[in-house]
C-alpha cells in the first residue's frame, strides 16, 4: 500500500558539526565534538547520526564543518556510509544562522524540505512522524522538543510546606529545543547571511504562526552531548537499553 505522505517527507538533511566542544575537553583536543565516541559504541555521535537519518529515508546529508574539520572529513571518506555525504568548511565566520544557510545551498534538491540536527545530539524517534507534523501545520520550521532531566534531585512538598516525596533527576517541566528540525524549502531564503537565526528568523516565525513544536515522544531516546559526564551517562543509559 502506498503511503500518501511519503512524497513530502525530506529525503535530505544537514548535519552542524562545526562548533569547538570546549565543554568536552580532553576529548575535543585532538577531533571534532560530532566525532567523539560514545563509550562502548565503536562509533562517533556523527556516525549513529548518518545511520539514523538513513533509517528515517533520508539519501543526501550536507555536513558543515569548522574546528578541526580534517579529522571529520578523513574520518567520513573512510567510513562506510549509509547516505550520500558532502561537507562544507566557512571560509569565514557566519553564524549559526549564516552557517545553515551556506550549508543549506548544497543540499541537492533545493526545492524539496529538508531535515537538520545539530552534530552533538544522540537521538532516536520517528523522524517520519515529525514530518508529517510539520505538513499537517503547514510550517516553514518545526522544531523537535525535549524534557531532559535535571541534573539535581527534586523535592515535592504540600500546601503546609511539608516535604512529601524526593524525586532524583526529574524531568523538566519545560520543553526545550531538541537540536533537530524540519525545515519546508522556504526556509533556506528567510536565513541571515550572518548572525543568529534563533534571534531573528525563530521569532519571526514564531510571529507569524508558522513555527511549529513537535514533541519528541515519550520514551524516545534524547540526550545532548555537551560534557564528559554526558558521554558516560550515555554510555550507561544505552547499555541499560541493550543498544
């Protein structure tokens, strides 16, 4: 049976894999953040990355590069691959926005949506669903949403102000941006040639209803690798998943 929603599902997507990993050091020292290793995995975060978006039909993946960049592309023309891959180095400086929008234009199908995600993000949900989301809203941009859960425990208390519960490492109660995305082909044109498009072209959407949250489901695998700590509970969480 043929899907009626296939045909407006992006089958591209960029990768942002150019941001230092600070946080992350000694690891970052010496490669990228996308290509540090998750313990226990063989595999750097941009390579359970490429194998995801091959999972959810996506052909075509524009990686924009920056620090260290050699690393990842002697890395990407050694590994064998799922998709079809092509980097991108700034010459210059262009921000986040800016460096979409550089990327953005290699992307094979200029007039087709597009997926992003940000090149530190460990993820697995149904990319599919979020794009058919997307179509249902008739969004330019749809951002994925996630709860993490706060790195300190939390206490409940009554309306006397008695403690009643301890809860360790809640999930938040707000959402956030999850660092993945869907983008319609409109998109691309509303960027900035530099700056920040979480400053101008979010809000203005935003504005005009034509910015959407898609909520990652309950019980998807979310995580942000920001810090060593973050590698290690990973490691611990995926282990504890059996992946």
């Amino acid at each position: 049976m043929t899907d009626p929603n296939a045909a407006s599902r992006p089958v591209q997507a960029v990768v942002l894999a150019g941001g230092q990993g600070s946080r992350l050091r000694p690891y970052t020292d010496d490669r990228p953040k996308p290509m540090v290793e998750i313990p226990g995995t063989g595999t750097p975060i941009i390579g359970h990355q490429l194998v995801w978006l091959a999972e959810e039909g996506v052909t075509d993946v524009v990686v924009s590069c920056g620090h260290l960049a050699e690393v990842l592309q002697d890395w990407l023309k050694s590994a064998e691959l799922p998709v079809r891959v092509t980097t991108v180095v700034e010459t210059e400086p262009l921000g986040r926005g800016g460096g979409l929008k550089y990327a953005a234009a290699h992307l094979p199908h200029p007039d087709r949506p597009w997926y992003a995600t940000n090149g530190d993000i460990w993820t697995r949900f149904s990319l599919r669903d979020m794009a058919d989301f997307h179509t249902e809203r008739d969004a330019v941009a749809t951002l994925a949403l996630a709860r993490p859960r706060l790195p300190w425990g939390a206490v409940k208390t009554d309306g006397f102000g008695h403690i009643t519960d301890f809860i360790e490492a809640p999930p938040s109660t707000f959402e956030i941006n999850a660092g993945v995305y869907v983008f319609s082909p409109a998109f691309a044109g509303l960027l900035p040639e530099r700056g920040d498009h979480e400053r101008t072209t979010f809000p203005h959407l935003a504005r005009e209803r034509q910015l959407a949250g898609f909520p990652i489901p309950q019980g998807a695998y979310w995580r942000a690798i920001d810090t060593a700590k973050d590698l290690t509970e990973a490691a611990k969480e995926l282990a504890a998943l059996g992946r």
